[in-house]
C-alpha cells in the first residue's frame, strides 16, 4: 500500500512539475514575442470607418 500512495505522490508531483514548466515556457515565449515588438517605433492599429454620409 506504501508504494501505490508513493507512487501515486510521485505522479502527482511530476504532473505539477510538468505543469509549470509548461506555464513558464508560454510566459517566456510571450516576453519574446512583446520585445521583438520593441524595435518598431509606432504599431498603431490602422481603423477604417465606414458608415453613412449624414
């Protein structure tokens, strides 16, 4: 019984492990992605308006 419940916490541990890995790569990925951004100098979006001359 011993091992099942040792086991069990190991699973339970790896699981969670693998999870913030995963939480930490999209974060760091996003942080790439944003500084890449920094060397343009104006990303505003472009709006059209369309709509009835009134």
């Amino acid at each position: 019984m011993k091992i099942i419940a040792l086991l069990f916490a190991l699973l339970l541990g790896l699981g969670a492990g693998m999870k913030k890995t995963a939480d930490d790569q999209k974060e760091t990925s996003f942080q790439s992605e944003l500084n890449q951004y920094k060397s343009y100098p104006n990303l505003l979006p472009v709006v059209e308006v369309i709509g009835h001359k009134s």
